[in-house]
C-alpha cells in the first residue's frame, strides 16, 4: 500500500471523488468539492480530468483496474481448472469488496442520470465471474437456464457475504472463508 505522501495528485482526486460520491452521491458530485477535499485550488483537477464526467470515468477505470489486477493472479494461480478459479475469484471478490468498502458507493450505485457508458463500465467488474459461470457451465453440459441460475446464486454469495461481513453477521475470518468455499463450490454439484 502507498504511503498517502507517495499518492499522485491525480490519484488524491480519484480517492476524493469516490468519498464525495459515497457521501453525497452523483447529484451532489462537483470537482470544486472534489478539489476542496485534497486542499487544491479549484483549477486542479481540471489539470487532469475535463470535466465531472471525465473524473467519474477515471474513477471507474480506477477502482476497475484495482479489481482486475487481484483477479488476474487468481486466474494465472488456477489456470486449467475452471471450477476452482470460479470459487477462488469468488472469495477474492468478497475481500475486495470488504477491504474496499469506499469502492462499493461506486460499484452499487444505480442513478437515473449516470452516463451509460459508467453504467457499462461497472457492470465489466463481474464479466470475469460471469464468463467463468458460462464456459464451466458449458464444460460439463449444463443448460443456459442453469447457467442463468448459476450466475444469480454465486453473485448473491459473493454480495451477501460482503454485506454479512460488514454487519458483523459473519466473522471476517478463514473458517467462514473456507465455507463460503465450500458453498460455492457445492453449488457447481447441483444441476
């Protein structure tokens, strides 16, 4: 983890810009906010982003990028076993959401005015789980619908066990990790 002295000025405003979201959501979203929590002058942010637009696809691609480097080591780990890099980028998903609790204001929001293109670009964090559901699905024979199943069931886990988590309903701790494990994993028995 960087030291916040070793953080950009750039990244400070995608920090920033992900609490304002978090605290006042799309509509209360202003640069100016955004630039007044770092201490910058209002001028700053417009060094590195065009417009509010511009800062929200930057925070996106952020909180993205973080996502995809973790589940890029679970895939390389499990390569060749499709079933367990789909409970593996499961639980990986589950700490990530919970280690990053900042990041799900963004990943959960749902705003009538949000641009489509944000709307697709968070909707990529789940493609990997999801295109992983459809090609084990497709290795041992299962039906769409049970792909369409599959796909609902693993995704309410990964989200339930990060909300269980947070609520202190479920202890953060390996023996609940292993039976989330071992649910997932159970549920790719059942077809």
């Amino acid at each position: 983890m960087k030291n916040i002295s070793e953080i950009s000025i750039k990244e400070k405003l995608i920090l920033a810009g992900i609490d304002e979201i978090e605290k006042n959501g799309i509509q209360g979203f202003s640069l100016r906010k955004v630039a007044s929590k770092c201490g910058v002058s209002c001028a700053a942010p417009y060094k590195h982003f065009a417009n509010k637009t511009e800062l929200i696809t930057e925070i996106i691609k952020y909180i993205n990028e973080k996502w995809y480097i973790r589940q890029k080591k679970i895939v390389e780990a499990y390569d060749g076993n499709l079933r367990h890099q789909l409970t593996e980028i499961s639980l990986e998903y589950i700490r990530f959401l919970v280690e990053n609790p900042h990041f799900r204001s963004i990943i959960m929001l749902k705003d009538k005015k949000m641009d489509p293109q944000h709307v697709q670009m968070k909707s990529e964090l789940s493609l990997c789980t999801k295109n992983l559901i459809k090609k084990y699905c497709k290795s041992v024979g299962m039906p769409q619908k049970a792909e369409l199943i599959k796909t609902f069931i693993i995704r309410s886990f990964i989200y339930g066990a990060a909300l269980m988590f947070d609520n202190g309903e479920l202890e953060y701790n390996p023996e609940n990790f292993e039976l989330i494990a071992r649910t997932i994993d159970r549920e790719f028995d059942l077809k």
